[in-house]
C-alpha cells in the first residue's frame, strides 16, 4: 500500500513540471500533503500514539488544508494565474523533471543499505530536484514558495525513509521547517508585491 | 547547570524586554545580558570539553567563537542604542529583545555537541535576523528580508537533508540523536557516496550562513538594508556559525576516504567564492553591499585554507578571529557615516575626512586591516595559506587566489580613498551635518587595535585553543 502511495506523490511531482496554472499547483500540494499523511500512517508503525497524531495533523491540517488555503489567498490578491511568462516553458520542464526522475532513481540504486527503501529515497530525491528546479527556472514569487514547499515535503519523505519510528528530535526539526513556511506565506506571501508577484529592487 | 541558566535567563530577559516597555529598562536589560553571555564564555572556558544538559558540550572551537561572540555583545548593544535612539518604543523593543535572541541562538549553535541541535539553532537564527533585518519596514528591507528568509529556508532544508543521510549512514531511527563524538565511531565503515552526498548538501546548506558560494547572495542582500550593528554581527558570528558547522561536518569525515573529495570541493567554492567577491567589487556602487563581498572574499579563503589543510587549519581559524574583530568594526562605523554622509551610495559619498576625521581613521585602518596588510593580523593568516599552498605544491590555486587578491585590493582600496578624501561625484539631496562625536568609536579603535596586536603576538590561550581544534585533522 504505502508502495503505491509513494508512486502516485511522484506522479503529482511529474504533474508539477507540466502545470502552467498556479490553481493546479496549489491542488497538487494539498494532494501531496493528503499522500504524505497516508504514507505516514502506514510506515510508522513503530511509533507511539501521541506523536503518530502529531504527525498526521501536521500533514492534514497544515500542508493539506492551512498552507494551500494560504496560497489560494495570495493568489486570488495577486490576481496572476499562471506561471511568468519569462518562465522556462512546460515541456522543457517536463524534460529536466523526467531528467531528476532517472538522476534520482540511479543515485538511489547506488545507495543501496539494509535500511532504506530504494523506492522512499528515489523519490524523495526527486521530490528535492522538482522543487529545485522549480526555484530555479520560476521568475513569480509564489512560483518560489511552492518550490520551497515542495522541498519541504521532500525532508519529510526523508525523515520517514530513515526508518519506522521517526525521532522526536527530527520531528522537531520538521515542525519548525513548516513553522518557518507558514511563516513565510503569511507574512511575506501577503506583503510582497501583491499586484506582480516580482522581485526587482535589490541588486548590484 | 550553566548552560541551562544561561537559556532560561536569555529568554526571560528577551520577553521582558517587551514587557518593560521603557528604552531605559531595555538598555539595563541588555547589558545584564552581555554580562551573562561573558559569564557563560568564562564558564565553558574553565570547563572545556565537558557536556551539560546532554546536547551541549564546551567544545574549544565553539568556546572560541562563543569568545568573540562576548566580546563583541556590548559593542554591538551600543551601536544599536545609538542607531535605534529614534524609534518608537515598540520598534526599539522588538530590535532589542530580537537581538538578545539571535545571540542566544547562535550560542547554542557554537555549543550544540549534535547535528539535529545544530541544525535547530541554525534555523532559529534565521527568524531572529528576520526581525532584524526587517527593522526599518522599507519596501526594500521587506524584499530583503523575505530573500533572507527564503533562501536560508531552503537552504537550511537541504543541510537538514545532509544531516539526515547522516541518519542513513547510522540506519537507526535515533541517529538524529547522536553526537559528533558517537557519528565519528561508525564514518569509517560508512559507504563513501552517502558521505559524499551528506557533505554536498551540508555545505550548500551551511553556505547560506557562512554566506559562501553558492549561497552567496542571501547575505549581499541582508546587508544593504539591514541596521549596521545587525550587519556587524551577520558578517562575522552568524558566518561564524555557518563556518563552524561546515568544520564540525568535514572534522567528522576528515578521517574517511573522501578527505580529499571535500578539499578539492571547498577549494573550488573558495576560488568561486574569491571570484564573484573580486568581480563584483569592481564594479560595486554600495558601500555596505562592497564590505558584504569583502566578508565573502574573506570567507572563500577561509574555504581554500581549510581544503589546502596544513598549516590552513591554523590559518582559517584565524582569519575567523580577525575578520570578526575587523568587519564588526568597519559595519559599526558604517551606522556613524551614514549620519554623517546620509548615503551607502558611493557616488553620492565623499569628503569624509573632513567631516568626521575618527570615522575616516576607522574606515582608512579598518581596510588596511580587512585587506591583510601589515600590521594587520591578517597578514600572518594569509601568509600561512599562501606558505601551505607552496608545501602542497597547489601552484594553480596559489596564482588565482593571488591574482584575484589583487583585484580585491584595488576595488577596495580606491574606494575607500574616494570616500575619504575625494568630492562626492554627485551632489547628495540632503545637507551634510557632522553631528556624530568622536568617542562612539571608540570601541572600534580597541577591535582594529587587537587586530595590530595579533600580528606581532599571539597569546598562548589562543593558540593552545586553535590548536586544539585542529588537533584531529593530524596537521599543525
């Protein structure tokens, strides 16, 4: 089960590259958020009951529901809907993203270790490399926060790669990884550039 | 014990910093804090290499930085008075109580004995800068900050997923847990590619801290807009903690067989780094925005003497000490010009001399310092590398760090001397007013002169701690 969950998060990964509406990729987040809650629940097994509730409603309440809640607000006082259009074009995306896929799936087969699941490190790395690429060939602020998010969940896949009880001081690291985005996107998201979503000020 | 009280106090004084509500309760409340944090430093001093409260440990690379973090807290508290004299009382609170935290945070950080520990002081390092930056609620601070934030987010998620691989390494779930001391028994029997990518994205990670490349431009930013005693402290203890955790990692892996993987690629982000600074110091047009590339300059060849290793190790933690002492200096004295001169424009600067002659001895001693030429305490560090490179034979990295210091020396130099001797190109908007007195920069005088005084002696206590740093990497 949690084989085929980790599969379809890469789909929405591969999704990722093709979009070329904000909308799709704010409900791709939540989708994600949705996915990681459920390969969660099915990993951890080893966990205890308090911190396997934290967990969940750090995945539901926070990356399912508040920060692509956040987004949709930014968006909708922006009022820009799709991505810039100095942007790198979908296809082009499309090619780099199925590139970090086969980048991702060799660095994970040499790897290998008793420990890890080849499949959780394959996509988490590609997970790390959409949401790079993302940063990089974007120009719209909103464009970089969801990069920065998908990055996130990138950690996040991680952490539950590294085995069936996620420790408490990992757990900690996480919860101020999402404390510092909803940070971001409530304060910055809100405040910067409403109407162009662009950074031009500062330079040499 | 003491580490304990010196947490629980910090945060108590930080919140009661909003509490008070008085610029008179706030002064008080910051310097018992500078009094505490000397106190700590003193305590780890006597206690070196022993653990409290089971994540901290008086390691003598942290306790020297702890050191010059203490001794730059009450310089750095009157700057801020002085730069924050006009604000309203919830500004001047905010600054003050976000200031106290960000050198609690980044104590911690010199003291963390893990790397999960680490890491967290790290991140929360970057929300306290944030206040700071943010600190005069320009549209530009706002971008700054926002760039601040952004990057060192990411930045820091990727260091996180470097300690992770650590994790990996180890394959228990509680290898988060572990200390520098416990990870350093099992990296031997580690597989080389997971080291390899653990130490890749540590760097990257850290860089946005150390404000090396390729994470450079996060700090050039922070710079231009953030308060000179702000700025004073991003340039040299939060690169301090950039720095140390990057050493703390490849001192850890130093003894397995990617020792010389990580050398050849801190020498290339040194030599990227000496680049850009170089480059971008030609043609820089922002006072503030060209000492930030200096601190990137100075922080490559802290990179290149440390993959040269040898006589480097020494050398790095050095140049460390000194460039603490010296840019600190030169940030405190930019919050002075620019009540003189009103502008970091360097067209619009000039005449400095003149209009405030102690600034312009500063800034003059401070360069001479900064660019490591005699008697700067400087000049001894860069000898060390350029000896270590000759005793390596890396002849290659010896031509372009030489080449590219020279570029570096001119930029800064002719710069300066426009500020300070030359008519401003263009004539300033606002009427120049020489109202800043002489003695705020006394504790300028007193950093560049230790600064001398280190080129001629250095005492034992500081040469025994440094030494002892480098002890394991088997070079001095």
């Amino acid at each position: 089960m949690v084989n085929y969950l980790i599969v379809l998060f890469s789909v929405t990964l591969v999704y990722f590259a093709a979009a070329e509406r904000l909308i799709i990729y704010i409900r791709l987040l939540a989708i994600q958020g949705l996915l990681l809650c459920g390969i969660a629940v099915f990993e951890l097994n080893e966990i205890n009951t308090v911190n396997l509730l934290f967990i969940v409603t750090e995945t539901l309440i926070i990356k399912t529901l508040l920060i692509p809640y956040l987004l949709s607000r930014i968006i909708s006082r922006s009022g820009v809907s799709k991505v810039h259009r100095q942007a790198t074009p979908g296809f082009y995306l499309l090619l780099l993203s199925i590139l970090s896929l086969l980048v991702s799936v060799i660095l994970a087969g040499a790897m290998i270790n008793q420990y890890i699941n080849v499949i959780y490190m394959a996509v988490a790395l590609y997970t790390l490399l959409t949401g790079l690429l993302l940063i990089i060939t974007h120009k719209l602020i909103i464009s970089h926060l969801i990069g920065f998010l998908i990055v996130e969940n990138a950690v996040f896949m991680f952490s539950l790669a590294i085995g069936s009880r996620m420790p408490a001081l990992i757990n900690i690291g996480i919860l101020l990884d999402i404390f510092v985005g909803v940070l971001i996107l409530g304060f910055f998201g809100l405040r910067l550039k409403p109407h162009t979503n662009e950074l031009t000020m500062l330079k040499d | 014990m003491a580490v304990l009280i010196f947490f629980s106090s910090a945060f108590l004084l930080s919140l009661s910093v909003f509490l008070f509500r008085n610029k008179l309760a706030t002064r008080l409340i910051s310097l018992l804090y500078a009094l505490i944090h000397i106190g700590l430093t003193i305590h780890s001093w006597m206690n070196l290499n022993s653990t409290e409260l089971i994540y901290f440990t008086f390691s003598s690379s942290g306790v020297l930085l702890l050191a010059i973090l203490s001794l730059l807290t009450i310089p750095t508290f009157y700057h801020g008075f002085v730069y924050t004299a006009k604000d309203d009382i919830r500004k001047y609170n905010i600054y003050h109580a976000s200031l106290i935290l960000l050198m609690t945070f980044m104590s911690g950080a010199y003291l963390a004995n893990g790397m999960t520990v680490l890491w967290i002081f790290v991140e929360a390092t970057t929300l306290a800068v944030a206040a700071l930056i943010y600190h005069d609620r320009t549209e530009m601070a706002l971008e700054a900050t926002w760039k601040y934030v952004f990057i060192c987010s990411t930045g820091i998620a990727l260091a996180y997923l470097g300690i992770l691989f650590l994790g990996f390494i180890y394959g228990r779930g509680d290898a988060a847990n572990l200390t520098f001391e416990n990870l350093s028994v099992i990296i031997d029997k580690a597989n080389p590619l997971y080291l390899k990518i653990a130490f890749l994205f540590v760097l990257v990670g850290f860089s946005t801290k150390m404000g090396l490349f390729p994470m450079h431009t996060v700090t050039i930013d922070a710079h231009s807009v953030s308060p000179p005693p702000v700025s004073a402290l991003i340039s040299t203890t939060l690169m301090n903690v950039g720095f140390l955790s990057i050493f703390r990692v490849y001192s850890l892996f130093a003894s397995s067989p990617i020792r010389s993987f990580m050398n050849n690629v801190l020498i290339l982000a040194g030599i990227l780094s000496l680049l850009i600074a170089a480059g971008y110091m030609l043609k820089a047009k922002h006072l503030k925005r060209m000492l930030a590339y200096s601190s990137l300059e100075n922080m490559g060849l802290v990179a290149i003497a440390t993959g040269i290793g040898g006589e480097g190790y020494y050398a790095a933690f050095l140049i460390i000490v000194l460039h603490s002492l010296i840019k600190s200096s030169l940030f405190y004295q930019m919050g002075q010009l620019s009540r003189v001169l009103h502008t970091f424009k360097l067209d619009d600067c000039g005449r400095y001399m003149a209009l405030y002659p102690a600034g312009s001895l500063v800034l003059i001693t401070g360069v001479i310092c900064i660019l490591g030429i005699p008697p700067s305490g400087l000049f001894i560090s860069e000898i060390m590398i350029f000896r270590a490179m000759v005793t390596g034979s890396n002849w290659a990295v010896l031509i372009i760090t030489f080449f590219l210091l020279c570029f570096v020396i001119y930029a800064m130099t002719t710069r300066t001397m426009h500020i300070v001797f030359s008519d401003p190109r263009s004539i300033p908007d606002q009427p120049q007013v020489t109202s800043v007195r002489a003695v705020e920069t006394v504790s300028q005088f007193i950093l560049l002169g230790l600064v001398v005084i280190l080129c001629f002696y250095q005492p034992p206590f500081l040469t025994d701690i440094i030494k002892s740093n480098i002890l394991t990497l088997g070079s001095f």
